[in-house]
C-alpha cells in the first residue's frame, strides 16, 4: 500500500469521461479490450474494441486505459475521468495498491506518465452493470475472432471478420508482416496513438501518410 498518485482535485465542468474494460478468457488466454469516450455532454465521441492476442485479464485492462489516455492526448482533450470495473487497475493508478506483476509495470508507468499529462485526471471504481456497455464491446472483439468459448465455436460473421492486413512494403524481407498504425509526431518521436506490441529490439520498417486534414 501507498500513498495516493492522485489525489481527487476539484472537478471543472468541462470534464470528458472514458470507460475502459478487459477480457481474458482463460487468464492468460485470448484478450481484448474496450474503451468509450464520452464529451461533457454525454455524447460518444469514440469507441472501439479491439482483440489483444493471448494475455490476462489486467493487462487487458491496462491497453484500454492506455488506448483511452492515448486517444485524448492526440485530440487535445486534457480533462479526463476514467471509469473501469477493474479495482486492482483502480486502486494502483491511485497508488493505493503495489505493482507487483512484471507485466504490469511497464503499462502502469506508461500509464501514471501520461495521466500526469492532464488538466485534470480521475479515475474511479464502478460496479460491472455500470460498465456493461465497455464489457460488452470487449466480449464481442472477443467473439469475432472465432475463439473457442464454452465448448463451441463462436461465429465469425464475414461483415464483421477483421480485415486482411495490408501488405508489407515493397523490399520487406520474406515473411514480414504489415499493419498499419497511426502514430503523432511529438517532441522529435514517432507515438502511435494505440498500443503496438512488439518484442524488445524488433525492426520495423515506417511508411509516412501525412493526414492533410490536420
């Protein structure tokens, strides 16, 4: 236990609102994650749910804190409250609970570093029914994957199924495999505006796409 990373500041009005959540079926086993954003009027200015790969339940939960963090930053949102149903993710980023896991420490650094970045930052507790829609959005990534879950085979609808990744540059070695990221450029560095696992020391190659847009 610890003294608190955040303690609650006083609430301006104009705050935006994220719930995140995780799955794991298996523990580790095939994860995903959820975030919704709402602005100060409630209204969803983004959702996503993405399949991780095989992770735990609490990694999971740290992507969708991390992606959410992430989507404000590049949007120039500086006034966030988190929700999320998970009390060990809660209770650490309050400095409440020890980081004990390997896994977790990376994420919960990322994590305290960018709230720090914040106007103002809260993050808060919340029974599972009042993140039913975040737990649902992460459960159905998990379904299209087509994982097998309580004995049967989810379906994979053809609407729904992810799509192909693109191909790898022209040049790439044999065998690599391309996706496609976007990323913002700040302070002489390349960061991608979601998680991007790698291993330690992978080489990749980058294609810039300016957005002209921005």
């Amino acid at each position: 236990m610890g003294g608190r990373l955040f303690p609650e500041p006083e609430r301006p009005g104009d705050v935006y609102t994220a719930q995140v959540d995780g799955a794991s079926r298996g523990n580790p086993g095939p994860a995903s994650y959820a975030v919704i954003i709402r602005g100060p009027d409630g209204a969803v200015l983004y959702q996503l749910g993405k399949y991780l790969g095989n992770a735990t339940n609490n990694v999971a939960e740290y992507f969708a804190l991390i992606t959410a963090l992430d989507y404000c930053a590049a949007n120039n949102i500086s006034r966030l409250r988190v929700r999320s149903d998970s009390e060990l993710l809660v209770r650490q980023m309050q400095g409440r609970y020890k980081v004990k896991s390997a896994s977790l420490k990376p994420l919960h650094e990322r994590a305290v570093r960018q709230s720090k970045s914040f106007a103002y930052f809260a993050i808060e507790h919340v029974m599972r029914e009042l993140n039913a829609e975040a737990d649902a959005l992460a459960n159905a990534a998990l379904d299209r994957t087509g994982e097998v879950t309580g004995g049967a085979r989810a379906a994979k609808p053809a609407a729904l199924a992810p799509a192909a990744a693109p191909p790898a540059p022209r040049g790439a070695a044999a065998g690599s495999v391309g996706i496609s990221v976007r990323a913002r450029y700040q302070d002489g560095a390349f960061r991608p505006i979601v998680p991007v696992e790698l291993s330690e020391g992978a080489e990749v190659e980058i294609v810039i796409r300016r957005d002209e847009h921005k």
